[in-house]
C-alpha cells in the first residue's frame, strides 16, 4: 500500500524535490546607502545555526531562501538539530540544499513494516502517523524534531541501543544525490562501501534523497515505565547494568555538578512497551505545546542556579523507585515539551559535549571522567547517561560498547580549555565523541579517537573525487577546503 504523509500535499519527484538552499551573503560593501539597507535588512533576517544557536564562526549572518534546484549544492539539511556545525556551510557563497518539504512517505508494508519515505520527513510526522496504527521508529534519539535523512546522517542512537543498535541498523536501501549530482541507490549488497559510509557519516557523501527502513509493531501506545532515585554515580552503573537484561530502554539523568559522595547521583529511567491489556482503552492525550517565551539573559545559568536545580529535580523524585504508565512524548522526547528550550542559554549560545567510555574502562573509567567533569565545571542541569551496546557498521557511527555521556555546557571564554582537558581523557580510554553534537573538537584529537577516519576518507574519495561536498565541521575537522 502506499501511505502519504499529508493528504493534498503538492507531490514532485525526489530527483527534484523542494528544497532549502542556504548561502551565506558575501560581505561585500561599497559604503553606499544601498549596501548599508542590505546589511541591515540581512542582520534582521534568521541566523543560520546549529542548535547551540551559533553560526559559523568569522561569517556574516547566513539566511535562508527557497529554491527547487538541489543541484551545486554542497551540504543537506534538514531540521536543522544537530548542535554544532556539522549541517552549516563552509564558505559564505556554499548552497546548502535543506528537505524539510520533501517529506512524503512513499509506501508501506503493514505486513512487514517497511517503509520508504522521502528524507524530509520528520519523526514528529513519523509518529503521529504510525503510532496510532501500532508502529513505531526501531530507534529514535531524544527529540521527535528530526528529519529521516539527518537519522541516517547522524546514525542516531537511542534509550534502547543495548538492544537495538543504532538507526542505521534498520535502514534497507538509500538513494542519494553525489557530488556529480548522478543519482544512485545503495545498500548492504550494492554499493555496501557507499551505504555504510553514508550512515553516520554526517551527509559527506551525498545528498540523501529517501530512505527505506523497517518500523517496528507496538502493542499499545503506552510505556510501561520504572523510575529510581540513585544515590550516586558507583551506583547508578551498577542499576544500569543491573536494568539492561530486562528493561528494552534505559536512560538516566545525572547531577553533574554534585561532587564527594554525592559525585554523579540522579534517576535512572527504563521502560518498555505496555502490553494491551495492560494499557488504558484510550491513547495518551498529546501534551499541550509550550514555547520559551523569552531568551534569558546569559547571567540567569550558572553554577548557582543550575546547582539548585539539579538539587530539587533529584528530591522531587519521592520514592525510591516507582512505576507508571506514561504516553511516548514524556518518556522518549521530555525536552520537547518546550519548543525553543535553546533559549535558556540566552545569546551566548551552548554546546553539547557527549562522549562513549568504553566498557573496558570499566566503572573507574566513567567515575573518574565525572570527577573531571565536575572538577572542570562549565556543566548545566541537562546531562543524560546511557548504556551502549555493540559497535555498529556505520564507518563514523558514535556508539561503541560502554556508557554514554552527554552534558550541555554554555559558551564560555573557558569552554575551549574544558573540551580539550575531556577529550584528552576520552582518548586515553578508548572512547569517542559523538559528531552530531560537536563544535569544538580539535581535528587532532579526533584523528587519535577514531580508527575508521582513513577508510571513511578512502571511500569518501571514492565517490567525491573533487571533494565537492562540505561542511563546516569537515572544514574545522578534516582539512577540506574551505
């Protein structure tokens, strides 16, 4: 059967589809009244950004414009949630082709749960689609505002990627737009070099165009949920480990600014899908939105503020440990309950920093990367930990075997120092960052945490000879040409 997204909805060939082309002005000005009426009237337009909501260092502000045309373009990009610089433009005058209008769903097995959508499609529309018909994304990372095609791009990982694995390990078939602008389907057993390449590989290898995939059934739209108070960061890896064997999804939400016995304590959630008859008749009811209202000052998150915080979230926790029924917004995508939640770090911006320690660093290996962390300071009260299973095929994909951490952090003139100090410590364990989150990695230090660079620039080489397709993250972090 073939299912649309959105009925009515004006219908065009992927090989064309509508897309976003994103330049950067050019800067010029001859000190006419007309130069200065552009510059302002480009100042008022939206800041091309990562989610950290900020742009590509040393450029003018880069805004945005519709065209249909995909071809010259250098960089896909499609909601735009990636924290860093990994979907912005290299150079002020770069077309970046953006899918958010190329967003249909192409067809659909409900026997098998295949699916092949256009790579615009939201996992916000994915959702509301399917859930209701018993069918869910087999991964999905925490929020619901990303595109299929940026899924693949980022190999995104989830709650559940002890069981699962990531994104990329659901994903049957990808057609793509190369550098050349030919057009070309790949998979596991045609083009495997391009296919594995392309996941996680951060859209450096072409312009996704659709992506077939595999939903997985659920039995309700409810999760059944387990919550507990953990006291510190030696007993939190303990219930993680503990969790994992019978629960499908675990997370926690750790305190990263406590220290001394109280270093890393938090909640760790786990849930599963509820079983019909273990669920209400009715679905959940969709939470209603809310919008940060304004953009507070840079002052307002600080040690004090945030430490506060994280004090009464963690206590507001009563029980030990308890259960519940919740709907798949509150338990997958808490953070979207806000819309624009990025605003909190008011103007200065923020990064994520999020890293895997290995499983053979052990418990000592992340404890002592939370005595870093807590020592380093710069953290904020979002700092997420996960367990991660089995490395997956994707040439860049982030997970490998071990725990998970991410943490938000503001800008600051410290910022830089604190990275190196974590990445120095996460090479030495074997770990890696995650690139979907990054913007200030050095390129050295990525180069010692990542073993499969040369073969990703090897097959990268392959199909973009001329090293046409670019991004502002390959520029800071690879070498390309600007």
């Amino acid at each position: 059967m073939s299912l649309h997204a959105s009925p009515g909805r004006v219908r065009r060939d992927a090989s064309a589809s509508p897309a976003l082309a994103a330049s950067a002005p050019s800067g010029t000005s001859d000190g006419s009244d007309a130069a200065a009426q552009s510059r302002a009237k480009r100042t008022a337009m939206p800041t091309l950004a990562g989610w950290g909501r900020l742009a590509v260092a040393g450029r003018e502000t880069t805004t945005e414009s519709f065209s249909a045309d995909t071809r010259g373009a250098v960089l896909s990009r499609g909601l735009g949630r990636s924290y860093g610089d990994s979907s912005l433009p290299a150079a002020p005058d770069d077309k970046v082709v953006c899918s958010r209008l190329a967003n249909r769903i192409l067809a659909f097995d409900p026997e098998t749960g295949a699916i092949h959508a256009e790579a615009g499609l939201s996992l916000a529309e994915l959702n509301r689609i399917f859930i209701p018909r018993g069918f869910f994304s087999p991964v999905t990372p925490g929020t619901k505002f990303v595109t299929v095609g940026g899924m693949v791009a980022s190999d995104v990982h989830g709650k559940n990627h002890h069981v699962a694995g990531c994104f990329g390990a659901h994903v049957t078939q990808l057609r793509l737009r190369l550098a050349d602008d030919a057009l070309i389907t790949c998979s596991p057993t045609e083009h495997a070099d391009l296919f594995y390449a392309t996941i996680g590989g951060m859209g450096l290898t072409g312009h996704i165009l659709d992506v077939q995939f595999k939903l997985t059934t659920i039995a309700s739209p409810w999760v059944h949920m387990e919550s507990q108070r953990v006291a510190n960061i030696d007993e939190f890896l303990a219930a993680l480990s503990e969790a994992a064997p019978r629960w499908p999804m675990t997370m926690g939400w750790i305190d990263c600014l406590s220290q001394g016995s109280a270093l890393g304590r938090g909640i760790l959630m786990a849930g599963r899908w509820a079983e019909a008859d273990q669920a209400p008749r009715n679905p959940p009811s969709m939470p209603l939105e809310k919008r940060m209202p304004i953009e507070l000052p840079n002052w307002a998150l600080n040690t004090a503020t945030a430490s506060a915080f994280n004090s009464a979230y963690y206590w507001s926790h009563f029980a030990h440990k308890k259960t519940t029924l919740v709907g798949p917004e509150p338990f997958f995508y808490p953070l979207d309950a806000v819309t624009e939640w990025n605003k909190a770090y008011g103007p200065r911006g923020f990064t994520q920093y999020q890293c895997v320690i290995p499983r053979a660093a052990g418990a000592r290996g992340v404890r002592d990367f939370m005595v870093l962390l807590t020592k380093l300071g710069g953290a904020s009260p979002l700092c997420v930990i996960k367990d991660c299973g089995p490395q997956g095929l994707g040439m860049l994909s982030f997970p490998l075997e071990g725990t998970s951490i991410a943490v938000d952090m503001a800008i600051s003139a410290d910022l830089q120092r604190i990275i190196d100090h974590l990445n120095a410590f996460v090479i030495e364990t074997g770990g890696r960052i995650y690139l979907t989150k990054d913007r200030f990695t050095r390129p050295d230090h990525f180069r010692a945490m990542e073993p499969r660079l040369d073969s990703f620039f090897h097959v990268r080489k392959r199909w973009d000879p001329h090293g046409r397709l670019r991004s502002a993250q390959s520029v800071r972090l690879f070498g390309d040409r600007p």
